[in-house]
C-alpha cells in the first residue's frame, strides 16, 4: 500500500516539538498514589488526564485524576512519598493566553475515590460534557449543570461499578443518539489479603495480573439520558478480561461502531457490532487477539486511526519492556495484520513499557505520529539499588510517520520532555491553545502533570471540524474524510483511547502544503452521511447534521 | 550442630559436582564464594564466566555485561562471550547493542552457534532490517538444532511483508517438524486468511496454543542453570520429600539453601523436612531466623507456629498463627490451627474469630459452622444460634444440623420463644423419623426449653436408658448437663457429645508427614 503513495509532504520538525508550559499555565497538580511500601498493585497504574471544554467558552480546560490512601490501615503518615494538595480530582479552567485556574471547588466536583480514569461524553443531551470518573473502587458519574457545577449522578443513573475500572468508554452502539458507556475493568484486587510476590533476586515486587482472576467488562445502555440500563449479558460482552485501554470505531466498515478491548496479558477483544444490540468478538481471526507471534502480549494503552492513509483504521497499543509496542494494520473489512515488523516502532520501544499513547499529526503533515508515556510495571534494579522510591522510571517516546510505512524515533532529539526519566501513565491530546497544532498533557505516577505545547513551528495547513450534536455536544463517532492532493485522510470524532485519559474531541487535521478550501464528507453517529464543500482551511469550522 | 555447618557437611559430601558450582557451593554464599573465586583468580576465564552466568541467570544483567565484556578481553576469540552479552543486552532492551554481538558469536563460531543466527536474525527482523533478517533464516534452515524455529521466524517475516502464500508455506513446514509450537497457528490462520482460505485460518485457530518453537541453545541453557541452583534443588527436594525420601530430600534442599539462603520459600522447605525427619531443634532454629530477618513472610511464621503446636505450647502456636494471619489473611490453615488452639486455651472470643474467618475463606465446608457456633456459644449464645440455623438452611434435611440447632436454640437462654418453640418443633419432626436416644435428648432439651419439664423428663430418661454405650464421663457430663436443663438452669457449655469438637485435638508429627 505504501510502495504506491508518494510522500506528498515532508515536514521539518523543530528541535524540541513539544515543549514543556505546565508552571507558567499555572497547573501544580503532582499525583499521589498512596504507597507504604507494600506493592500494592493499583499504586502504580494510575492516573489520568482529561480535556474538555466544561464551560463551553471555546478553549480546552483540564480535569486531573488524583489517588487517595490505598490501605483503610494506614494513614497519611505512613505513605513513602507525600501528596503535595488535596486528596481530591482538579478540574482546571483555560482562561486563554495559556494560562490555567484551579476551580475545582467552585465546580463543586468532589472525585474522591482511589482514581485511575477519567471519560467525557455528553451523557443528557443537554450539549454539556458531563465525566466518568472510573475508579479504584466505586466509580463516580458527573453531570454538567451548564452553570460551571457538576452533579453527582452516579446512583440515579445506575452508572456505579465497585471493582476496579480503569477507564469507560462513550459510544453510541445502538445508533439512538445516546451516548452508551463501556467500563473496562481490570482484575479482581482486594488490599487487605493482597498478594505478596517477589522479583527474580527474590525481593518483594509487583504481581503481574496472571497472578489475579480478570474483571469483566460492563456494557450500559443509555436510556434516553435518564439512566442507564446494565446490558452485558445481552450484549454477549460477558467475557472476563484484564482490560487495561479500549477503543470504539467502525473497524469493519458497515457503519456501526465497533469496540477494541487491549487485555493485559490476556487475548484482546475485538467486539464486532452485529446492530441488533449485540456483539461478537472477532478478535482471532481478525488477527488482534494476539501479536503475530502468537503472543498475548500485555496491552495498555490503544488507539485506533488511519496510520497509512487507506481510509480505515488501524490499531496501535502500548506493551510490556521485551514485547515491543504492535502495529495492526487494517485491510479495510476488520481484518488486520501485525505490521510491527517493518515500522521500527518495535525495536524502539523494546526497553519500555508503555500505557499512554496516541496517533496525532505533530507537524500536520497529513500523517500520524505517535507518542508513548512510558513507565515500567517491576521495580528496575539499578533505581532501587540508587534509594528511588518508586523505582519504574523510564524515558517517553515520540515517534515521526515517514509516510512511507516506517516511523523515525525522535525521542532522542525531542528535547527535555522526552529526556527526563518519569512513571508516565496518562496522556490526553487536543488543542490546548486553539492555534491548529495537537498539544500533550501527560500524566506521572506519583509526580506532575505535564503539558506539553506543540511548537512545531511549521507552514502546514490544517483544518479543524467541530460536528455537533442538536443539543450542541460535539457528535462523538462522527468520522470525517477529505480527499486532499490525492491523498484520503480519514479521522473520527473521539475522546477514547490511549489510556485512562479523555482527548480533545474536535477533529483536527493536517493538510501539508495544501492551502485551498476543501470538501469534507461525514458519516454522523446516526449513519447519515453528509458532503460539505468549500471549508476553508487554518480555521475550525462548527458543523451541524443534515435535516432529517 | 548448626546450620552453616551442616551445610558445609552436606556440600564437602557431595564434592565431585560439575566444575564451578560444587565450588560455589561450598561457600555459604553462593555469590559471595563466585566474588571470592574471581578475585582470587582475576584472569581466570572459567571464573569470569561462572560469576557472569550467576549474574546473568538471576537478572543482574548490568553486572552480568560488565563480566561479559571482560571474558570477551580474556578470550577473544571465544564466541560465548559476545553470544551471551548480546542475551544480557537483549533481555534489558538495548536491542540495538545486541545486533553486533550476535553478529560477532555467530560470526566466531563459523556458524556452528546456530542459536546465535537465529537470535540474530530476529533481533534484525524486529530493527527493521528485515532483508538481513530473511537472508539469515534462509541459510539456518537446513540446521539440525535450530532449522524448524528458523523456518517459524521466516513465515512471520514474509507474512508481515505481505507475501501469505509463502509465509504459509514456512509455516506450516515449520508446525509438521514441530507441532508444539502451538502459538505458530496462529500466523498461519493470518496467512491463510490473507490467501482468502478463511475455513483453513478457523482450522489453524482451532490448534492454536502457547507452546513456543524450541531450538537448541546450550549456552544459554547453561546459563539458566546457574539459577536453578536453588529453585532446581528445592523442587527436586520437593520432590523427594513427597516420595517419602527425606534424606535425599534434606541434602537436595540443604544445597539449595546453599545457594540461596535468603530464600524464605527455601528456608521453609528446608524447615518442614528437617521437623519431618524429627529434627525439631533444627527446623526450629531456621524459622526463628526466617520470622527474624522476614517478619513479613507469613508461612515462616504458620510453620513456626505448627512447630510450637507439635511441643504442645497451645499459646505460642496461636501467637505464631496469628502473625502469620497478619500478613497473609487468607491462609485457611492458620485460621484453623488458630481457632483450634484458641478453643483448647478457652479463649473462646479468639476462636470465635477464628473459625468465622476460616469459614469465610472456606464457605462450602459445612463442618466450620459447628465448630463456629461452639465458639460463638462460649461468647454469646444467641450467635451461636444464629449461626446452627444458617447451617441448617444450608442442610435442611440433615439431622446432625438439626440435632446441633436443637441442642444449641434449647440451652440458649437468650435465643428467645421463637427459636426455642422451633428447636421443640424440630426435636419433634426429628423423632418421628427416627426414634433414637440422640432424639430423645433432643427433645428432651426442647421440651425444658419452652417449659415443658414433665414431657422433658420424660424424654431424658429414656434416652439415658438406651445410652449403654456411652462412656462414663459422656453419661456423667449428661447427667450433670440433664440437672441444669430439667430445672430450667442455663448450661454452660453447648451440649456436643463429640468431644473432639469441643476440644479440638493437636496436631503431631503423623499429620504433617
């Protein structure tokens, strides 16, 4: 497919692409995870980052997920590294000009749980995002009052699940046009009785999740905005898998969402939509359960988007350190191939782990690049031996699409962002600036957030599509394609993927040295299809369905 | 005799071991006795190499490139050293360092390190260099010991550069040498679905598994087994001891502790043979330095406990129990051992715990919720009623449940009208199926219960005339029990002819073997 494709547009990369503004946005979040010393499992898998505009004044403002004390036994005291501010969530304001105000207490938001995840959708139609906060424990469901306050909606809309939810995902998979949420859960993990193991040298360390009994998943049908209805079994999703990222998109092209589940350790789940409610999982013959090798390989973060420009989406996903990160190609009808081999994604990320992850157009090139937030999962020797408390640092990664099928690591010249050695886990991507380019908020276990802003500095056009909803939401699952220069870009509307976080859900798009309006054509949540001539580009342009 | 030197004994009889190793293991310190070893002898490749595997084969793998490199300065032309460097360097990511290593070993040996062709090449195929990749794999698949994973990885090449027909091909030539390479099945589903056989891509799924493709690799396989110098011993002293053998289980185990001896699953298996060979001071001796330098490993502190328990000091195995329940609350034997102790000291709130924790880890085993509302009858009667009734509607049509609610409801004073006139209603039910003195006395009991002493008199001395059997201390324990019930007095303990229940008996050394 790519021996075909010129390389229409090769972008020169600034130095430092992505650089490091979070103290001068005035966001001083640091995680805390609540560790004694015991490896708890859960203390080194959280936490994550969601953008959205809560406010609706235009600009991307930014919700933090926070831990809390693991052990009831045990009290702040007790804990190897401190919390540096409230054991609670923070919702941050954009107030523009890059600069950021902790609301969280006049957002009444009180995200009080043991957090791993946070997911944004407009849950009521009332074209406010409301938040999922999945949790170590029970979850949370936060409407949007549309006034800067949230509700906690949690019982009246049934929403609640008490084991371990590493993150939900938002999608409408019965075409009603509600938003349905999908909670992936992780293992069955209980403090008190926890497993003690034990590295190699024969020192305490982190379990794997093999030495747990997997979660199942859980499917909730909206009803109507009112509450949502627990539809698992009847959906045939009842499978129990350790479920660590999961992504939704119609990967077999009939118009009907699908969802990709990435297990860690454990078969991925390809859900195929079979519209009538249910789900099957395809995932074997599909060739996503596992790596080429045959290996289930131990599934983080994921994402889903159209790597080689042929107009379907393709799945990418975050491993252990000697698994390598996998590339799946898709063939157009959901069947995939492991392309890992020819990408160099492989050899590069074959000395991390990694969780968060994401296909976003860095230098708007028309191709999309990649970053890992790496952190490892088992203490690394030479950090213990040197007195790191929380010995799983490891460098992020950032990867260049060449184009041509092959991607270029460009960590080592990135600059300090991708120098410094942190326990990455979140990552969320959108416009934080409104200035056409993707910019990162990464998380850290037990250290800050980062937001890292995209000064790639470029002339690559861009445009950036906003459908919305009647209600005035943005229509998650819209897909957009454009035929540019010969070229077909295909993205979608979605705050899911990569791991624990939400992302910006606009949809922007890299042009390369187009500069001409452009036609877009959309597929809306509903399956209707829509043709909409003359966009102009270097702008965002608010998009609303066809009549009925 | 102590341990260490015991050790030293163990290790000097088995002199004669593989070179390297039976030296390691005359030291204490297996480690410490390879630093030893190589400081003495700074140019001795032999040692070099024994540290460097250690190192190596218990993931010390800075340490173990270090060594590599220095082995490589000793003998240059020796392709082990640049093989196993480029493992090291591989199994802590640095990928890209391994290539040239690999290429080195494989070059040195003129090709007879098949396994390092093979490693080479996959090394290649994951950098990206796939055309090096496919070149090398080519030529190793002629090779006795590595030809089959060779013609695996080649399949996997060529199915990942699109070409399905001949990655089916390599395949499925690869499967027919070696059908346990189970996990290959599933590229082969891949490729014969690429090639439009989706029928044959569901038949491949359907063998697929986990099994890998096995290639000979002597080099590595002797560096892995320098960390089997423990964990290889304590399961061949694992299995010894199972098969009643328990010297050659107490040398296999003494020599893994040898090599590891900060191993607590080591030293509790060391414990265990050593207590069953009757060398209670010794196996003592052992656990107090495990509880002491792992006051966190809970089966040190059970087995210590068992330990106490064997000498019949009753409040020392329940101290021990309970800080192995501490650590590790789901050990059901520790809660049992606990409970059990606990009941024979009278501390009968501690027992109580104890088998309600034990049930609740052990929710099918009906029998606990007897021996629970035995001890919840010492604390607080009504409990214990409580708890005879949970196991009756577990097992609603067993008279030993019902006889147990009877006894219980009746002497309970606080159990109120209702579940004396139930435990009456029982008592009656029970007797019309079957007429026996154990009946009797149920009723008996229920019919004081509820006021009904004249009909309770009755019953009593039928049963206590059909009761020959019983031993005397059972009739007198009966007649002093019948005394205070006929008169409406409360009974101070809960009326159980088994005496094992109330009086749960120690373990001995029988039960551990």
């Amino acid at each position: 497919m790519f021996e075909t494709l010129p390389i229409l547009f090769s972008a020169a990369l600034a130095a430092a692409p992505l650089t490091d503004r979070t103290a001068e946005a005035g966001i001083r979040f640091s995680h805390f995870n609540g560790m004694i010393g015991k490896h708890h499992f859960p203390e080194m898998m959280g936490a994550g980052v969601g953008l959205l505009d809560y406010d609706r004044d235009g600009d991307l403002d930014l919700y933090l997920v926070q831990g809390a004390l693991l052990d009831p036994a045990h009290q702040l005291e007790d804990v190897l590294i401190k919390p540096e501010g409230p054991l609670l969530d923070r919702l941050y304001r954009n107030e523009g000009n890059l600069k950021f105000v902790d609301v969280t207490d006049e957002a009444k938001i009180a995200g009080t749980g043991y957090g791993m995840g946070v997911s944004v959708a407009d849950l009521n139609n009332d074209g406010w995002p409301d938040l999922y906060l999945s949790n170590f424990g029970p979850n949370q469901l936060w409407l949007n009052q549309g006034d800067g306050t949230f509700t906690d909606a949690t019982s009246e809309w049934g929403a609640g699940d008490d084991r371990w939810t590493v993150t939900a995902v938002a999608f409408d998979y019965d075409r009603d046009g509600w938003q349905d949420l999908y909670l992936v859960n992780y293992v069955d993990y209980a403090i008190k009785g926890a497993k003690v193991c034990r590295s190699h040298s024969d020192l305490p360390d982190y379990c794997s999740p093999q030495s747990y009994k997997p979660s199942s998943d859980r499917l909730l049908r909206n009803q109507a905005g009112a509450k949502f209805q627990q539809v698992t079994g009847r959906a045939g999703m009842s499978a129990a898998g350790p479920g660590l990222g999961a992504v939704a998109g119609d990967f077999n092209g009939d118009g009907w969402p699908d969802l990709y589940v990435a297990n860690d350790g454990a078969a991925n789940f390809l859900w195929l939509n079979q519209r009538d409610g249910r789900f099957i999982d395809d995932a074997l013959l599909a060739g996503v359960a596992v790596n080429m090798a045959g290996m289930a390989e131990a599934s983080m973060g994921v994402d889903a988007g159209d790597f080689d420009g042929d107009g379907d989406l393709d799945l990418f996903m975050t491993h252990l350190d000697r698994q390598t990160n996998t590339l799946y190609e898709n063939d157009g009808q959901g069947w995939f191939l492991d392309k890992t081999l020819g990408t160099v994604l492989g050899s590069t990320s074959f000395a991390y782990t990694g969780f968060g992850t994401g296909w976003f157009d860095l230098d708007n090139d028309g191709w999309l690049d990649l970053i890992s937030a790496n952190g490892a999962v088992v203490d690394i020797a030479e950090q213990k031996a040197a007195g790191v408390v929380l010995p799983l640092r490891q460098r992020n990664q950032l990867w260049r699409n060449r184009g041509d099928g092959r991607y270029e690591d460009l960590s080592g010249t990135a600059g300090e962002p991708f120098r410094r050695a942190r326990v990455s886990r979140g990552a969320a991507f959108g416009d934080v600036d409104n200035d056409g380019d993707v910019d990162v908020v990464l998380t850290n276990n037990a250290g800050p957030a980062e937001l890292l802003i995209n000064e790639s500095s470029n002339k690559n056009s861009w445009i950036g599509l906003v459908p919305r909803t009647a209600g005035g939401a943005v229509a998650l699952g819209t897909q957009v394609r454009l035929q540019v220069d010969g070229r077909t870009l295909v993205r979608r509307s979605r705050t899911d993927g990569s791991y624990v976080s939400a992302h910006d859900p606009r949809i922007l798009i890299g042009l390369g040295s187009h500069r001409g309006p452009v036609a877009a054509e959309l597929r809306w949540p509903d399956g209707r299809t829509q043709r909409i001539e003359g966009l102009a580009i270097n702008q965002y342009h608010e998009l609303t369905p066809p009549a009925p | 005799m102590t341990l260490r030197a015991l050790a030293l004994l163990a290790v000097g009889l088995a002199a004669g071991l593989a070179t390297g190793l039976a030296a390691a293991q005359s030291a204490p310190d297996q480690l410490a006795a390879l630093r030893q070893a190589l400081a003495a002898s700074p140019a001795d490749a032999r040692r070099v190499a024994d540290l460097a595997m250690y190192q190596h084969a218990h993931e010390r793998l800075a340490e173990a490139i270090k060594l590599y490199t220095r082995g490589a300065e000793l003998e240059p032309a020796e392709p082990r050293w640049p093989y196993l460097k480029a493992v090291a360097l591989e199994e802590s990511g640095q990928l890209a360092a391994a290539i040239p290593n690999y290429d080195q070993a494989f070059a040195r040996s003129g090709g007879e390190v098949a396994a390092a062709g093979l490693r080479l090449a996959r090394a290649q195929a994951v950098a990206g260099d796939a055309a090096a990749a496919r070149r090398l794999l080519e030529q190793l698949r002629d090779d006795p010991g590595v030809g089959t994973a060779a013609a695996g990885e080649l399949g996997l090449l060529l199915l990942a550069a699109g070409q399905a027909q001949a990655a089916r091909q390599q395949l499925e030539q690869a499967l027919a040498a070696q059908p346990a390479a189970s996990r290959l099945y599933h590229a082969l589903a891949a490729a014969r679905r690429q090639a439009g056989d989706v029928a044959g891509a569901r038949e491949a799924l359907r063998q697929a598994g986990a099994g890998a493709a096995r290639f000979a690799d002597p080099l590595v396989d002797e560096m892995r087994r320098w960390s089997q110098s423990y964990s290889f011993y304590m399961s061949q002293g694992l299995l010894a001891a199972r098969s009643g053998d328990l010297k050659a289980a107490r040398s296999l185990l003494q020599r893994a502790y040898d090599a590891n001896p900060d191993s607590p699953e080591v030293m509790v298996n060391l414990a265990r043979v050593l207590e069953s060979a009757g060398e209670l001071s010794e196996a003592e001796a052992l656990l107090e330095t495990l509880i002491q330098t792992q006051p966190t490993h809970a089966p040190g502190w059970f087995n210590r406990g068992v330990l106490h328990e064997l000498a019949q000091d009753d409040a020392a195995a329940l101290t021990h129990y309970e800080k192995a329940l501490e650590h590790d609350p789901r050990l059901f034997q520790a809660e049992l051992l606990a409970a059990a102790a606990a009941l024979r000291l009278k501390r009968y709130p501690a027992a109580a715990r104890h088998y309600g924790a034990a049930s609740a880890l052990r929710p099918e085993r009906d029998g606990l919720l007897v021996q629970l509302a035995v001890a919840q009858w010492m604390v607080e009667c009504a409990t214990a009623v409580q708890t005879a009734l949970k196991l009756v509607r577990r097992r609603p049509e067993d008279p030993a449940a019902l006889t147990l609610y009877i006894r219980l409801a009746a002497t309970c004073p606080a159990a109120g009208l209702e579940a004396r006139q139930n435990a009456l209603n029982a008592s009656r039910n029970l007797q019309r199926l079957a007429d026996s003195p154990e009946m009797a006395l149920n009723r008996a009991m229920a019919e004081a219960a509820v006021g009904n002493y004249a009909a309770a008199q009755a019953q009593h001395e039928a049963a206590l005339a059909q009761l020959t059997s019983l031993p005397e201390a059972s009739r007198q324990r009966l007649a002093q029990l019948g005394s205070r019930y006929l008169e409406g007095l409360p009974a101070d303990q809960p009326f159980i002819l088994n005496e094992q229940v109330l009086l749960p008996r120690r373990l001995t050394a029988a039960d551990r073997r």
